[in-house]
C-alpha cells in the first residue's frame, strides 16, 4: 500500500496487513478471490476498482462508508479488472463503453456470494464497481428494520389489506429493498400468489415467483409489468417506479385488487405523492388506491461494546419534542462512537431504518386527489399522527442506538430543523 496518498481525513484499513495479499506480481484469480473474501466477511456492500492518473485505488463500502484497501500500479490493477471481467461474461476487449456482468462467487466455506459488476470508462481509464449479495443472509423481520413501535403497527395493518398501494421511498442505498423483502417475506405463506419484478434479482426468495428486467433484450419494467398482471397473482413487487407507464400500471394494479409494493426515489413521504404525480398518475386514481409510504434512511448503530456516555443533564431540552415517546430512563444520557476490536476501531457495528411512516386517512385521500401541496399532505400526515425523520432520529440517539453525529451525517440539514425554524 501507498501510504503516500492517504490523507489523515480518509479512512482507510491496511488491508494488506489484514489479508497478507501482495498485488504485484500476483496470481491475479487468487488476489480477485481474497478480496471478495475480504469484502463478504466485514459485510462490504460493494467493491470498487478505481483508475487514477498514477495507479489504481480499491475500495469498499462498509456501513456506507467508503473505505480504502490498497492502491496497485496500473498493470496489476488492469490485470485485476481483466479477471473481473472474464469471470462475469464481460467483453475484454470493450473498454469505451460500461458494460454489466454477474459472477456467483463460491467461498471458501462453500457459501456463495452473488456479484453483480459494472465497469465504465473514465478519465484515466476503466473504473469497476462489484456489488455484493450475499446469498445466505437471512432476510430481515419487518420487527427488526428499526420502526418505532407505533410505525410497526401501522405497516402491520397496510400489509393485512388484501389491496392496494404501498410506496418505499429514499435516496440509493438507503434499504429500500431490504424493507420490501422484509414485507414480502411476511407475507409469503403459501397462500398468496407472489411475483416480483427487480433489476436486479438480490436474493432468491423460496415460493416467490421473481423476474429481472434486461435491457439486452429490450425486456423493461413496463413490459415485465404488463406480463405479470396476465399471472393472475394476489401480490406484486415492481423493484422501482421509473416512468410513467410503471407508474399509471402499478396504480391500476392497486385499484383493481392486488397488493402492490415498489421503491420511489423521493425525500421524505409526503413528497412520494408529488413524485408519483409527476409521473402524470391520475390524482382520483392515486388517492383511492395508495394504502402508505414508508419513507426511510440508513444510520449507524453504536458498537455496544466501547460506545461512551456524555451527560445531558445540562442540555434538558435536547429531547423535548420526542419526550411524549421516550421511554423510562431514556434522554437523560447520550452516547458517542469509541473504538475497540470488536468493531475493527470504527465505533459503529451495524446500520438501522429511520422512518417516516404515512398511513393514508381519509383526509389524506382528500388532500390527493385535490392535488394538494407536499406542505399541506406533510402537516396532515403529521396530525394523523407521522413521525417525522428528526423525530424518528432523536429517539434512536435517546435510546443510545445511534449519535448524535451519525444522526447530523445522514439526515439531511433542513429535516434537522425543528419546524416553523
């Protein structure tokens, strides 16, 4: 590793001293195999394989944080994308255009690690990127997503109608589709007809009929959509409303008796109304079938074994606005990240949901279709009882789940305002 081009600022893991890996001159197979080894075990979510002007750069993200591993020269790092390549079905020789492939790699112990790589040309060269689906991870209990408990029980009831639409908002990597298997999961008890449509597929879910979109063909969202409505199903997963087609037929879907799930690139869940309007959805149609949004975003959680306190006491109001939810003992005490072992010296050891949860009233149904502003449904939502996203934050501080400064890095600036500030 070059410890020339580190910063103090950047993090980083002396990957080298972890896996004793020497990149030069290396059989480049068994390098490739080591890191995502490597990447499986801390979980990583994705692998990067970056060219820069003088070398290359590998990284990963954990806990969504980029970390650096090692930089390598550019012909161990070209020979290392070239392996990628090969075992993913990739044209070598295309370099000037991105390009996807897919490898199950099978480890070591025999479990087997779905990745899913794109390269792209850039400035200084080619530039890969390795998501990481671990097959074996069990899916995640709605219980266990993070919800506040009254949040809990208001996805509990959308799930028991048997239609309708449930929309899944937040910025990329923010577990959305960990949100949706959670639901999918709980549903699929044998007595439901279950399709799903993804790009792509991230994990096999037995008795669940899932299809993946490919662009190769020409074989879309809107397309795959249409087929699946003709499969007579009870239940229907469509991975991310893109377009205005998806859009109108995910609702018609809703309206007409299936229970529909999809993802929804929007701020907050007020705002997923305005974004599925803009996707020139029919405000009657919306209304009438959308059961609930589950806005959310991903914070860190203190590692249990080194996380410290810092008293509050004279700080009373830090907690005012969640006083009404906190539980005894709670507020009083807040904690910051440490470092030990046990969380490799970052002082985080996992990630959980902060949500806004909206169940959809009859006020709310009204505001819809009138095509109201997201300001106007927002306060609604509020007075029909929606915790917001700096609510839901400040309870998992209080409860010494998070920091205060994980809380500050992942919501956004204006939502960390009180209101009316």
């Amino acid at each position: 590793m070059n410890d020339a081009h580190r910063t103090a600022e950047e993090p980083s893991i002396d990957f080298q001293e972890v896996q004793g890996i020497d990149f030069s001159g290396a059989e480049h197979d068994r390098v490739a195999g080591q890191l995502v080894e490597y990447a499986a075990d801390l979980p990583a979510s994705d692998l990067f394989i970056n060219c820069e002007e003088q070398d290359y750069r590998i990284e990963v993200r954990h806990l969504g944080i980029l970390r650096r591993l090692a930089r390598v020269d550019h012909e161990d790092g070209r020979r290392l994308v070239n392996h990628f390549k090969a075992v993913a079905g990739m044209d070598l020789a295309q370099r000037m255009r991105p390009e996807d492939g897919r490898w199950v790699f099978v480890r070591q112990d025999g479990r087997k690690v779905d990745l899913r790589i794109n390269s792209i040309p850039t400035l200084y060269g080619e530039d890969m990127a390795v998501r990481i689906l671990d097959r074996d991870l069990r899916l995640m209990e709605i219980e266990n997503l993070g919800l506040h408990q009254p949040d809990l029980g208001k996805l509990q009831s959308m799930l028991a109608s048997p239609s309708g639409l449930i929309l899944v908002t937040g910025p990329t990597g923010a577990g959305k589709t960990t949100t949706l298997y959670a639901c999918i999961h709980r549903l699929n008890d044998g007595k439901r007809r279950i399709n799903t449509i993804e790009d792509p597929v991230e994990y096999a879910l037995p008795g669940v009929r899932q299809s993946q979109t490919n662009l190769r063909i020409e074989l879309d969202f809107p397309e795959l959509l249409r087929s699946v409505l003709r499969q007579s199903s009870d239940v229907i997963m469509v991975g991310e409303v893109r377009d205005p087609v998806t859009a109108d037929t995910a609702v018609r879907a809703a309206k007409s008796g299936l229970l529909v799930f999809a993802t929804l690139h929007a701020p907050t869940a007020p705002a997923a109304v305005d974004s599925m309007l803009a996707l020139d959805v029919h405000p009657y149609f919306l209304a009438s079938s959308l059961l609930g949004v589950l806005a959310q975003r991903l914070v860190r959680t203190l590692c249990p074994q080194c996380k410290r306190p810092v008293d509050i006491s004279e700080s009373p109001h830090t907690f005012e606005d969640v006083a009404r939810w906190l539980e005894a003992g709670q507020g009083q005490t807040i904690y910051t990240a440490g470092h030990c072992p046990a969380c490799r010296q970052e002082g985080y050891a996992a990630r959980t949901g902060v949500f806004e949860v909206i169940r959809v009233s009859k006020d709310l149904r009204r505001l819809i279709a009138e095509r109201r502003t997201t300001a106007e449904i927002r306060d609604q939502a509020v007075r029909d009882g929606m915790l917001d996203v700096r609510h839901s934050a400040l309870l998992k501080v209080a409860a010494g789940v998070t920091s205060m400064e994980e809380m500050m890095r992942v919501i956004p600036a204006e939502h960390l305002l009180p209101e009316g500030s």
